[in-house]
C-alpha cells in the first residue's frame, strides 16, 4: 500500500474514532424518572386539548402543576382548561397568587380578564382587560372579550368597535366574527349578521358554532328549511325538530 494511501486510512480511522468520541460526550444524559413522566403528562395533556377532552387536559396539567408550579406554560394550560371545565374560580385563584409572583406577565393578565369573564366577575374581568389593553393594544382577544363584556351590558355598539378592533389585529378570525354576528343580530341587524355568517360558510373556514348560529338567525326570520338543512350537519334529529318547532311557536306567537 502507497504511503498516501496509507496515511488517508489512518486519518479515516482517526476521524471516525473522534466522531464516534465526540457523539458519545455530547449525547445527553437520561432522563430521570419523574422528568420522564412529566414529559409523558405534557403529551397527553396536549393530545387530550386538541381532542377537546379538557377534563382530562386539566387532570395532566394538575399533574404538571404540582411538579412545576412556578413554570408559565404549566400554568397557562391548567388555568385555560380549568376555565373550559367550568372551574374558572378555581383559575382565578391560582391566576392571582401567580400575577403576585410574576407581575408584569400579561398573557397571566390575560387568562385572569377571560376566568373572570367566565365567571360572569363582570366589572373585575373589565378592569382586568382594559388594563391589558392599555398594556398591549395589539392583544386582539382581549379587545374580543371587552366586546362580550359590553354585549352583556346591552352596550351593543361599544361591543361591535371593540369586535371590529379585534378583527382588524386578527383579520377573518371565526370566534371574533360570530360574535360581531351575535351582536349585530341583538341589536336589530340580523340580516347583517346573516351575511357575515353565509360569508364564513362560503369560505369553507366554517364549524358547528358558525353554522348553528347562522341557522338560529335563519330560524328568527322564518327561513325553517334553512334551518332544517343547517342544523342536521351538527346536530341529532330529535334536537333538530325540537329546535325548529320551538322557532315555528316564536313566529307564530303575537
């Protein structure tokens, strides 16, 4: 064999030697047993949120709470399914004690202004929203939720500029135009809301809120068939019958 020939298999063989050394040093340790089973609660937890299980998303996020109590994504995904659960007093707890820890962390704030909206804590999740809003005015679903806070309040057209902000930081967002549709139909406009909603549906970036919405306008102007067609996409015959004979009496009444 040529001396160069040689000297290249050496140099190969020194290169695969201090590879092989060098992915051996930098290969992490493993994982111990209880980092193990928190990465095994933040997979099902996330799994169990995108199938809408948020029960069994906010029993793995307790899970992790109780690990990791002071880490910020933990305790976004307990408090943001305790309030889909319905345990929004529960959340706001936990959002304060934390606010306290953590004081200039807005997406807290923010979590707080929606469980206090939750639990219909009107003028709190207020003064929680418009105090993220003077914060950060490009928080478009606080400017949403302001929206519901005035709808409730009958402030109809305090509601629709705070929808229509919200729409123009989060352009064709689908939460934020059904509910600009909801306002508009309880301040009289229905045919308004209708189009918004047949627009949503046309786009095909429609889903059971959008069309069940649209259908119970469609039911509040008489148009039934609508009703009838919209309404079997998502629901059971029963409930669908029951809906259209109670949108059948309201027309019917004086």
């Amino acid at each position: 064999m040529s001396f160069v020939r040689s000297l290249a298999c050496i140099l190969i063989s020194v290169a695969i030697i201090f590879f092989s050394s060098s992915c051996t040093k930098n290969k992490p340790p493993p994982l111990s047993q209880k980092e193990a089973l928190s990465s095994v609660h933040w997979q099902l937890a996330a799994a169990a949120e995108i199938d809408k299980d948020y029960e069994k998303a906010a029993s793995h996020y307790n899970r992790l709470y109780e690990q990791h109590p002071n880490d910020k994504k933990v305790i976004y995904g307990y408090t943001r399914n305790l309030r889909y659960v319905g345990l929004s007093n529960e959340s706001i707890k936990i959002l304060k004690t934390k606010i306290i820890q953590f004081p200039d962390d807005i997406n807290l704030q923010m979590e707080l202004g929606k469980s206090q909206l939750a639990a219909s804590l009107i003028n709190d999740a207020s003064d929680t929203l418009v105090g993220v809003i003077e914060k950060t005015p490009e928080r478009w679903e606080a400017h949403s939720a302001l929206g519901i806070i005035f709808d409730r309040a009958g402030n109809y057209e305090n509601a629709q500029t705070a929808y229509k902000r919200a729409l123009e930081l989060s352009p064709n967002n689908i939460d934020v135009l059904n509910n600009l549709a909801l306002s508009l139909s309880q301040d009289g406009r229905i045919q308004q809301a209708i189009e918004i909603l047949e627009k949503i549906i046309q786009n095909k970036s429609d889903g059971p809120q959008s069309r069940q919405n649209l259908a119970m306008l469609y039911g509040l102007i008489g148009k039934f068939e609508k009703v009838r067609t919209l309404s079997q996409m998502d629901l059971p015959k029963e409930l669908v019958t029951r809906n259209l004979l109670v949108f059948q009496e309201m027309k019917a009444a004086p």
